[in-house]
C-alpha cells in the first residue's frame, strides 16, 4: 500500500467551479489499468503534442470520462512531491477536439469558419490549451496559475504542431488570451495572474513584446 498521497493537478474549463481546484489521491488501479493499454491514434496525437512541449522522450497521455469532486475538469496531471510520472489524463472530448483540428485545420480558423463549425472553436481551443497547461504540469510546475499562463502562451505551438498556419495558430493563441483567460480572473482565480502579460513574472518571452506567443 503506497503511503504518500498523489497531489492531482487539474486544469478546468471556467465558469462555476469551487474554490479548491487541487486535491490529493493515491494512484488508482484505474490510472494503471489505463496505462497499461496502448494509446489509443487520438491520445498519440496529445502525446506527439505533449512530447514536444516538455522535451521528454515518452509522454503518455490517456483519454477518459473524469467525474472529479468539481466539474469542468478538463485534464488531470497526477503528482508526488513536486515530481510528475509523464503521464497526463484528459477528458475524452478534448482528445476529440485536438483530432478534429488535425484533420483538417483551416476548417476550424477562427477568421473563416462557417457558423456551424465556429462553434467549435471555443471547445478546440481549450483543448489545446488543456494539453499544453498539462505539460507544464509534467515538467514539476505545480502553481496553477504560472502553469495556465505558460499553457496560454503555448497555444500557437499546439496549433501549429497540429498543422495550422502561423497566422491560424495566432488566431487561436488570441482567441483563448482575449476571450477566455480573463474569465479566469472571477471564474477561476487560482488560474489567474496579474504576472500573466507581456513583461510580467510569467512572460516565457521577455526580450519580445509580441503576446501572448
Ligand atoms: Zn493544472
């Protein structure tokens, strides 16, 4: 029986969430049964991304309904001591979600979408913000708000390593920065930070005024 317990990192969508957004759990035999099954073409596309993201050679990432102790959890990052395994969960939509913009990413661009498929794009964004958000989770980064400034400066990459163009990946980096981090704000504000903007303590790029890519 392991005796530590598992600080469980989370990323949540917005709106209508509680005020603790981590909490702790040992490893499940459900994380190893999931584990233990090969990925899946959609959770290999978040692992590529996720890969990338951290420089780590084998990140594994499972998709999986999640009813947590609050809702809108989006992604799932288990911890021990400050230290992550390389493996993320995310909710089964948002594997989806990433899948779709790969197939096909001048569909989903922001600027030229048809109604029908705009709706979307608030959903395909906060997938690739979930995955980018999960991966700083990886790299031993256990403040929410520093790691979901990092994730939102790390949209445009997600986009891009999904195959849009530069121009469609700022689309995106803008959509979520303009439109969805200030939500957090009131929404979710252990995932908001004054720091998080250009020149702040969480600007990944300080030497550039371009944000937030
Ligand atoms: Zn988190």
């Amino acid at each position: 029986m392991r005796s530590g317990a598992v600080l469980i990192l989370v990323v949540l969508a917005c709106a209508y969430a509680p005020g603790a957004q981590a909490f702790a759990r040992p490893v499940t035999a459900a994380d190893r049964a999931l584990l233990a099954r090969p990925a899946t073409s959609e959770e290999r596309i978040a692992e590529g991304v996720a890969e990338r993201l951290t420089g780590h050679k084998a990140v594994s990432v499972r998709c999986t309904p999640m009813n947590l102790y609050f809702k809108n959890v989006l992604g799932v990052t288990p911890m021990l001591n400050g230290h992550a395994f390389d493996y993320f969960l995310m909710q089964t939509n948002e594997c989806t979600y990433l899948a779709w913009f790969r197939e096909s990413p001048a569909r989903w661009d922001p600027r030229t979408c048809a109604p029908s498929d705009c709706k979307y794009t608030i959903d395909i964004v906060w997938a690739m913000e979930t995955v980018a958000h999960e991966s700083y989770h990886l790299l031993g980064y256990t403040n929410e708000a520093q790691v979901d400034c990092y994730g939102m400066q790390s949209v445009w990459f997600v986009a891009s390593r999904l195959g849009a163009s530069a121009s469609e990946a700022e689309a995106f980096a803008h959509l979520f920065a303009d439109r969805l981090y200030p939500l957090r704000r009131t929404e979710t504000p252990l995932y908001w930070s004054p720091q998080c903007r250009d020149g702040g303590a969480y600007d990944l790029r300080p030497a550039s005024h371009a944000w937030p890519s």
